[in-house]
C-alpha cells in the first residue's frame, strides 16, 4: 500500500471516529442538546485521538500488512482481530502514558477505561475499513 492510503485513512479516522464518540456522550451518557461547545469535544477528541493513531496506528497498520500478505484463508477475520488486539495496546499505552500518578497502582482494566476501550476498537475498525476502501482496486 502507498503512504497516501494510510494518511487518507487516519484523515477518515479523525473525522469519523471523535464525531461519534461525541454524539455517544451527548445522547447516550450526558443527555444533552448539541452546541457549538459540544462541537469543540470533537476536535479536542480529535486531538487526543492523532498521536496514538499516528504513532501507535499507522506503524501496526504497515506491520499487519507485512505479516497478512500471504495469508488467503479468513484474511478479513485474522486482519480485523490484528487491528483490534493493536488497537487495545495502543489504548493501554495511552493510558500509562496520560496517567498522573503511577506509584498509586495503575489500574488500566478499570470499568471507567471501557469508553476508552471502545474508542480503541472503533478508531481501529474505521482505520481498516477506510484502508480496505482507498487501497482496493478498481476494475
């Protein structure tokens, strides 16, 4: 795949993926109206999600393609658990990373980090399927 793909395909992630966690948190978890504030979550989510998309994302991107180019045989199933497991490192790392205080114990399977967990998956999911779409062929 050319590097073009995978820059579209973090570009597709960073609009998509904030934009529904927002929506999720505004309908599912605040309750809320959307506002022009409720607008700016997006792009601080969107902040938030570019450095391990960039950092963690795209190199694990590359690195799943190197190991699945001769795999045939449920390339879509053993792919999309790739990007997932990935994905979940990438939530761990994240989380280390942004934790304060890390004498305390670090509690990273935490109930709290579920959201967190979930936005993982979702970003790592639309990373793939925006990939699959830009880089196919077409006939």
């Amino acid at each position: 795949m050319k590097p073009k793909h995978f820059v579209l395909s973090s570009l597709v992630t960073l609009i998509i993926c904030p934009t529904i966690l927002q929506l999720v948190i505004l309908v599912f978890i605040a309750k809320a109206a959307i506002t022009f504030e409720s607008l700016l979550g997006i792009v601080v989510f969107m902040i938030f999600t570019l450095f391990p998309l960039v950092v963690i994302g795209i190199p694990s991107s590359i690195c799943i393609n190197l190991i699945l180019k001769r795999v045939i045989r449920a390339r879509l199933i053993i792919e999309t658990l790739f990007y997932i497991v990935f994905s979940l490192i990438g939530v761990i790392v994240t989380i280390y990373a942004l934790s304060k205080n890390r004498t305390d114990g670090l509690f990273i399977f935490d109930k709290d980090n579920l959201l967190i967990y979930s936005y993982g998956i979702l970003c790592a999911i639309t990373f793939q399927i925006s990939l699959r779409l830009i880089s196919r062929k077409k006939t």
